[in-house]
C-alpha cells in the first residue's frame, strides 16, 4: 500500500477535511437514514454467528438504500462542482 501524505494507507476509511456541502448534507441526513435500516436489520437478526434465514428482502433493501444514497450524494457533488467552475 503506498502513503498519502497524510500518512494513511491508501484504501482505508479517514477523515480528510473538505469544504462540500454535498458531504455535509449526506453526513447529516444519509448517514442516518442508513443507519436506521441497519439498526433494523440488527433487532431482526441478531448479533450472534451464522447465517440469517429470511432476510433476502431486507439485505437487498438494505442495498438499495446504500445506492440511492451513494447516487444522490454523488449528484449533489456534481451539481456543486458545476456551480464552482
């Protein structure tokens, strides 16, 4: 893995400051949407090991969830990207 200057390994989760609204309205509103379906899945299924019969619909809503929130965050850091050039 090679270093950023920030001396994190590339790939790993961090914290980098950034002056974007679109991260700052998806950190206030998506993080806790998601967060919410995963707290969800948590009460229905349990934190022990194994596999969780009966959960196909939630997981791929779950996954759902995650998209649309990824795409939206992605559009409003387009839509600010233009409004700066």
């Amino acid at each position: 893995m090679s270093q950023r200057s920030t001396g994190t390994p590339e790939g790993l989760c961090e914290t980098l400051p950034m002056s974007s609204m679109a991260l700052a309205e998806w950190r206030a509103t998506g993080l806790a949407r998601l967060a919410e379906l995963e707290s969800v899945h948590a009460d229905l299924t349990g934190s022990g090991r194994g596999r969780r019969w009966g959960t196909t619909q939630l997981n791929r809503s779950l996954f759902v969830a995650l998209s649309a929130q990824f795409q939206s965050f992605c559009r409003d850091l387009h839509d600010e990207a233009c409004q700066r050039t």
